[in-house]
C-alpha cells in the first residue's frame, strides 16, 4: 500500500486504528483561486514511512514515469515480497498475471503536454508523453518488473476500479486463466486541473480548508464534499490449493463478487440506492450467505450529501432488520477518496479488519445522519468478525461489492 497514511500496509493500517489523518494542506501547488485546498497526500521523504521514487526506480527512470506509475510500483513490490513471488519458477511465472487499474492515470501529462504543444509547437513533446500516460502501463510495468507473463490487464470504472480489478483478477483465476494474479488500483490525480474539475462539480469539501483533518466527515450532517486522495493498494490473489502448496501466508478469502449498473446518471448516484443493492446481492449470493452473516461492511461512503445516505439505503434494503447488528465504517475519512485506488486500498483494511478482529473508524462522525446504525464513529471497535464487504462506486453508475471472508 502506498497511501495518504503512509508507505506500508502494516504502518498504514495501524494509523488508521489510531484515528489518524493523511488529508493536508496543499502547499506544493498554487491553490489560491480554488475553492478546495486540501488532499489527501502520500507523504514524500526518505524516512520508512514516506514514498521515496528513488527506492522504486533510478532518477533518469522516474522522469520517464507518472506518479500514479511509481506508487503501483512500490505497492506491488511490497506485495510481491509478502506473497513470497520471488521464488515462483518458469512454469508458474507464465501463469501469474497482473490486473491493476486507475480510475484516471496520467492525466498531469495529458496536461503538461497539451501546454506545450499548444505554446512550444509538437517537437517539444515528450516521447513518453503517450507510455506514461496509459493506464494498462501500470500493470504492464508490474509484470515487467516481476516477471509475471499471465493474463496482463487493466481496468477503468472511476472510483470502482480497485474493486473490479480484485473481482476480475478472482475470476481469471477461477475460470482457468491463471494460478496468480497481483491485483488493485492506482491514482496520483492531486493537481490543479483534476481539483478544478471536480470543485466546478461541487463535489469536494470547501468548508474545512483551514482544519483539514476534519474535512473528510462520511456520514456526518455537516458534510460538505469529499476530499481528493492518491495512492495505490495491490493484493495477491492466488487459488487456495496452489497458495498452500507454494506455503504462502494467507490473509483472507475471496468468496464474493458483485456489479451492476445504475442506468441512471453520468455522474449522480440513484438515490435509492438500488444499483448498489443490486451489486451487493450479487456478492451475497455469489459467496453462498446470507446478508445477516455480515459482521462488517467497509462502505464506498465518501463525505458527499448524496452519496453517503444512497449507499445507507442500500444497506438496509439488503441487510433488514439485521443492519442494526452489523459494523459499517468508512476508511475515507482518515484517507481521503483515492478514485480508482479507493477499492484496492479499502480491500486490503478489510482483509486487516477480518485478520485483527477490529472494525476501523469513521472519523469526524460526530452528528450521523443514521442514529440507528453502528458506524463505528471515531474510536476502532473490537469485534468478531468471519465474513465482510467492501463496496466501491463509480461514476458512470458503475458499481462494486467484495465479500471477503476470514481465514
């Protein structure tokens, strides 16, 4: 994991439970005519915790590479070393593949380039101008770097892109496809264009530039937008049998998988939620339970009016009389919305809150807007817990439920 809270999954999660935050002042760009000035940011330095490019690749390489690029890097080898992939053969590296998508990519480029185009003329282009800014080069990098000649993929669903890729990657692996998958999401998208874009939208937090920390409020009734974030989460998914004959340490289990579409706005969310409702049933039903066997849900639930209370719909419409008796917290208040990460990152705290038996916290949740459900406000809870989802949502109506299950 690469993300708002530092470089590391360990490090990271351990932050979380603490109720720390990554979101910041912006002070690396000018923000002076935007509305919001505030993000998520992954910590730069060269201590443990802060993302050092120089660790993932030689000065001359980086200048080649988008952030977004370099954090899906750092994130896959730190998954790679955890998963013990250093060690596969020949015959196993040619059915080991890599799926990592971003709900953005390299959008500064596309940027960059189109200013010097427009003020240089177009010999001053960058002849990786096009490379470092195609999303699949995410996973291409990956499987370049590690060797992995499986199915080599890439996914583009807005901030439901992490959750795709895990969900996709699970299903290659089931259909046949490949043994290994390293899966997950990254985005470096903090700049000027991407913040004006969405503040014209009115989708960001404004109301909190000068508390940041406090900005990021799912759930909460003075809520007023999400905060932007970067970062990266890659998983290994390996099919049970073959992980147990490699003697690798297994975090979780994915059980279930679940999409649907709204069919109803390019950017709104139906508001009854019945697109996630629908995304959620599937993952139910895909891992063979019923929703009452949920102990915990990681929500999509990112600070906005809109978005928190349609998915608190679609929670109660699956779960009934038992939404009462389930744990539902959003790790995005302590990390910002990091797009098409979002999902990957919030897989893995899953995989952590099944592992450690502890719900995150939701921070800033000092007024909910549901007086009825546990959304974990403020403090980590301890609980039992066997089987969790994480949802994720897009833009476009597209939706995405994991179920993840305890080993």
């Amino acid at each position: 994991m690469v993300s708002p809270l530092g470089v590391g999954v360990e490090p990271a999660w351990q932050r979380l439970l603490k109720g720390d935050s990554g979101v910041v002042r912006i002070d690396d760009f000018d923000t002076s005519d935007l509305s919001a000035k505030i993000a998520g940011r992954v910590p730069r330095g060269e201590d443990e915790l802060s993302f050092d490019p120089n660790r993932v690749a030689a000065p001359k390489e980086q200048r080649r590479l988008e952030d977004f690029l370099l954090y899906a890097m750092a994130a896959s080898d730190e998954a790679v070393r955890q998963a013990g992939l250093q060690a596969l053969t020949d015959e196993q590296r040619d059915r080991a593949g890599v799926l990592i998508g971003s709900g953005i990519g390299g959008l500064m480029a596309i940027a960059e380039n189109a200013i010097i185009l427009k003020e240089q003329g177009p010999r001053r282009i960058s002849p990786y101008f096009i490379p470092r800014s195609l999303i699949n080069e995410a996973s291409g990098l990956v499987s370049i770097r590690h060797q992995l000649r499986g199915p080599n993929h890439a996914v583009v669903t807005a901030c439901a892109t992490g959750a795709h890729a895990i969900g996709d990657a699970s299903r290659l692996i089931q259909y046949g496809d490949a043994d290994i998958m390293v899966a997950g999401g990254t985005e470096a998208a903090v700049a000027r264009l991407t913040i004006a874009g969405f503040a014209v939208m009115r989708a960001l937090s404004t109301h909190f530039n000068d508390t940041p920390q406090e900005a990021s409020r799912p759930w909460d009734n003075s809520r007023d937008g999400f905060v932007l974030g970067e970062g990266a989460g890659v998983l290994v998914l390996e099919e049970l049998s073959h992980a147990k004959q490699r003697n690798a340490t297994i975090l979780g289990e994915v059980v279930g998988y679940g999409l649907s579409g709204d069919a109803f706005h390019m950017s709104a969310p139906e508001p009854n939620g019945d697109g996630a409702r629908r995304a959620m049933v599937a993952a139910l039903q895909r891992a063979a339970i019923d929703a009452k066997q949920l102990d915990y849900i990681n929500a999509h639930a990112t600070s906005t009016p809109v978005g928190d209370p349609m998915e608190i719909a679609a929670v109660r419409s699956v779960m009934g009389s038992a939404a009462t008796g389930v744990s539902i917290s959003s790790t995005k208040s302590a990390t910002g919305h990091l797009l098409g990460a979002a999902g990957a990152v919030e897989a893995i705290f899953t995989v952590l809150a099944l592992r450690d038996q502890v719900a995150p916290p939701t921070l800033n949740l000092h007024d909910p807007c549901d007086q009825e459900l546990d959304l974990v406000p403020l403090q980590a809870k301890p609980r039992a817990m066997q089987y969790a989802l994480s949802n994720s949502f897009g833009f476009g109506g597209t939706n995405a439920a994991l179920v993840l299950k305890k080993i």
